[in-house]
C-alpha cells in the first residue's frame, strides 16, 4: 500500500510540555498536531489515515541532522582493521601484524592517535612485526583517527608511492602527514562503484537508526555524482548536502551548482552543499595552526602548518562565494581560526567555520559580529582532552568554547567529523551538554551548553515539531531535554522518518 498519510497517535513533542498528542502527516508534511484529549472529544479517532502508528508515550520531535561527515571514509572504516584501543606504536604493530595473515593485497587500519604514545610510530616497527609473525610482504595503512596522518610500511611507500607518482622509498619514518596523508587515504579508498555503494547504503541504514534524517557530506571527492546514482538505485534513507574542495571548485562553478540547487530526480534528497577548504592541520597531528608553540615542539612547525597563503584562501572563497557557494573554512588552532574569520571579513560573505577547536576570546565576539556559523564536533573535545591539556598547556580554557560562542550569540551546528567520531548525533549532544565520558570529571565545565542548545544545534534550529513543517521527524524513548548526558548517550530510537516516509521504525 502507498501510504500518503500516517497518524501518529499519543506521542509526546520534544521542546514542549509532553502533553500527549496526535500527528498527521499528509503527502511529506506534519498537516496536524492534536492533543489526545481534543480527538477523543472530537471523534475523530483515526479516520482517514493510511497508516496509525501508536506512539505509546514515546516522544516525537524534528528529525537530526550531522553536519560533517566524510560519509565515504566512514562506510570505508567500518569494514576497516581498528586500531583506536591501541596505546602505543607497538601495539599498533603487533595488532597489524595480527591481521595480516587473513588479507593478500592491502591491509587497511584506523584509528591511531600517537599525542599520548612512548614510542613512535615508524615504517621500521611494522616492517619487523610483519616479519615476526611470518605474514606476507603486505603492504600496510595506518590511518590516523583525525585523518590528517597516515602510517606506512616500507612495501606501501613504494606500492602506494607510485600509484601517486611519488618516491617515497627512502622517507625516514614512513609517517606521512596533511597532503600527503590525504593523497593516500584517497588512493586506498578506490573501491569499485557497486561495492562502495553497497557498503555506504549499510552505513545510511544505520545513521536512520539513530535519528538521522540529513548529512552534510564533506567528502575530498566531489560526490554529487556518486549519490545522485546511490539514490537512483534506493539509497534514499538520508537527506544529502554534498560539499566540493578547491580541486573540484572549477567543475562545480562550470555546471552551475549553488549551495542548495536541489539535484533533479533525487525527490528532493539530494542538494550542492557548500565549498570546502582545509586552512591548518589537527590537533593530534600537531599540525593545526596555534598562537603559541605545541608544548615541547620547537622550532619549524611547532605552532602547526597552514595549508594556504592567506591570499590564496581568500581568492578561492571569493571565487566560490561568486558562483553562489557558501563557504566552509576548516580551521582548529586559535591561529587558523583568525586567519578564517579574516578571509570572511575580506570577502564580505558569511558561512561556518568547521571545528573551531582553540580560539582567540576577542575571536569569538568576531564570530558574532560577521554572522560565520560554528560547525563544531563536541565529541572531539572528549577524545582530545587529554592530548589538548599535553600540547595546549595553559590555554584550554578557550578550547572547544561552545558556551561562550553560544552566548555571544553565534549559530552552533553540531556534527561528528566521521570516521573521526561516530556518526551518532546523541553522542555530540550528550560531549556538549556534559563534556563527559567513561566516568571522567567533566572536561572544563563552564563550556557545556544546555540540552535545548545542543538540540537545536542537531535539528536545524527547531525546537518543537510544528504544522507545516516537512515530516523529517524521530521518535524517541525519553525527553532528550531532560536527559543526562550518559541518557543521551545511549537514547533508544523507535523511529524515524524523511519527509514522512519511514526510514527506520521499530514500534
């Protein structure tokens, strides 16, 4: 049966009182919202519905949306080796090592984070702990968690190296970083068309489950293409907003994309999202661009790397800005951030700035006064902590300052960076609303925001589902409002729905 009108019955909205209501939705949007007690009194029942659903006391509010995802590498790491429990550069080894008996071509790993580590990570400490274990003449990525590092053996430098035109057979570590650590992952991620989206159709069956209803895809390969096809072949389950970096910028302009041009035959799932750039490194790389110098790092780059000359940012975005992009500006050290805000002030043009991690104070009044949107991932702050109080001694008062950016009044979109952190939008609500995890003290507290915040950060500013809105809608077990941040954490999802089509349902 095609069903064009559902009713949901006894459900309680998010961002009000609870009363328990009734909610229609006619052809992809909420046409009514009843109390119970008004439709009893009424007689209306559940007349002229297609489908009822009974809520049970469960409560219905927009659906989320995670507003950085690199949703390729995230359905990629999924199936990928994981190294993310390994605290040193031994471990890694001895757990690729382990491994290695079961692949024949390329192993793949991810998830290291070397800030806290004894040792270092070194193409020589994989090339004996594959020798060890008697395995294959393999060869091994290393990916970091942040993706901004990649760690290889001796045979990938030289496999990998040449598929990329480089020679990297004499580099002394193996431990490739920024552009270099991108121009790999990318070349390793070249998985056949059908596989690719089979594997990242799992991964938006699986974001549904979790209350998603929309990604903004930052992918490095422009990949309006790519979904156009996935949601031609039933890969529908998620509204997609598809960014594009400098690389591919030309293209874009030269077929006419504007951030929001809808693309046709995609029922309205598929829009242009935003112009990409990456400014500085990351934290855990220590390459992000910082005032001060990393903590016990000297001399060259010991206050990170930019990726551009300022002049060159700001042309990029200028040319972007007047093709109809709206940019985004990754920049995570207070350094980058400044130097962000500047491009937006030279251009005269607004957007986000993606991570805004460290920041200058007089910075934050200036994310304020020029309109730029922090797109922020509260989880990262949870799994930096301890690597931000190493390298950032004496500065992380400002790190991760969603309560001050909050308060000067600037927008917060909240995401997860995935594959850094899960693509899971109760785990980003539950680092801001609580800066905790695992049992742990919270994390410089007076940066925590308050649920409703976090909310409307995950929902596109709403609150309360209302008449009229389009019925991109979750149901859950518990008022996320009212929630501890372990509640939010682990939120049962019961259902949830694109433009009023079930995505995941389990009531």
């Amino acid at each position: 049966m095609h069903v064009t009108t559902t009713r949901i019955t006894g459900a309680r909205r998010i961002g009000t009182r609870g009363e328990p209501v009734d909610v229609l939705i006619r052809e992809g949007r909420v046409a009514s919202v009843t109390p119970v007690a008004a439709c009893r009194t009424a007689g209306s029942g559940t007349a002229g519905a297609d489908e009822v659903v009974d809520a049970d006391g469960a409560w219905i509010g927009p659906g989320l949306w995670d507003h950085h995802t690199h949703f390729d590498q995230w359905a990629l790491v999924r199936r990928r080796l994981d190294v993310s429990a390994c605290d040193s550069a031994a471990a890694v080894a001895r757990r690729v090592a382990a491994a290695s008996a079961t692949e024949d071509h390329l192993l793949v790993a991810f998830g290291f984070r070397d800030g806290l580590w004894p040792d270092a990570a070194h193409r020589d400490l994989l090339d004996g702990a594959l020798r060890a274990s008697g395995g294959p003449d393999l060869p091994v990525v290393v990916i970091s968690a942040d993706l901004h590092a990649v760690w290889c053996n001796t045979a990938a430098l030289v496999q990998v190296g040449a598929s990329l035109g480089r020679d990297w057979r004499a580099h002394p570590t193996g431990l490739l970083r920024e552009q270099d650590a991108f121009d790999v992952a990318t070349a390793i991620s070249a998985v056949p068309d059908d596989i690719l989206d089979r594997w990242a159709g799992d991964a938006v069956d699986a974001a549904a489950a979790r209350g998603i209803v929309g990604v903004v895809d930052l992918e490095m390969a422009f990949g309006l293409d790519r979904w156009t096809r996935r949601m031609h072949d039933g890969v529908d389950g998620v509204r997609v907003r598809s960014g594009v970096y400098g690389w591919d910028l030309d293209e874009a302009l030269d077929r006419g994309l504007r951030t929001g041009t809808v693309v046709p035959g995609t029922h309205g799932l598929l829009a242009m999202g935003p112009f990409k750039i990456i400014s500085d490194g990351s934290l855990n790389t220590r390459t992000a661009a910082v005032d001060e110098p990393y903590a016990g790092l000297h001399g060259d780059g010991a206050c990170g790397l930019f990726a551009y000359p300022a002049e060159e940012v700001v042309a990029l975005v200028r040319n972007a800005v007047a093709g109809g992009l709206v940019p985004a500006v990754h920049a995570i050290g207070d350094a980058a951030n400044a130097r962000a805000l500047d491009v937006f002030e030279a251009v005269g043009t607004t957007g986000t700035i993606e991570h805004a991690q460290l920041l200058r104070w007089s910075d934050v009044e200036r994310f304020a006064r020029l309109g730029v949107t922090a797109s922020v991932q509260p989880e990262h702050a949870m799994d930096d902590r301890d690597v931000a109080d190493r390298y950032w001694a004496g500065r992380t008062d400002r790190a991760f300052p969603l309560a001050a950016l909050s308060a000067a009044g600037v927008e917060l979109r909240l995401g997860s960076d995935a594959p850094v952190a899960p693509l899971d939008p109760w785990v980003a609500m539950a680092a801001a609303v609580g800066r905790d995890r695992d049992g742990r003290a919270p994390w410089i507290p007076e940066q925590r925001i308050p649920p409703l915040a976090a909310w409307r950060a995950s929902t596109g500013g709403r609150a309360a589902l209302a008449v009229g809105d389009v019925a991109d809608l979750v149901l859950v077990e518990r008022d996320p409002l009212a929630a501890t941040s372990a509640h939010l954490r682990g939120m049962h999802v019961l259902g949830t729905a694109v433009g009023g089509r079930w995505t995941f349902r389990s009531v």
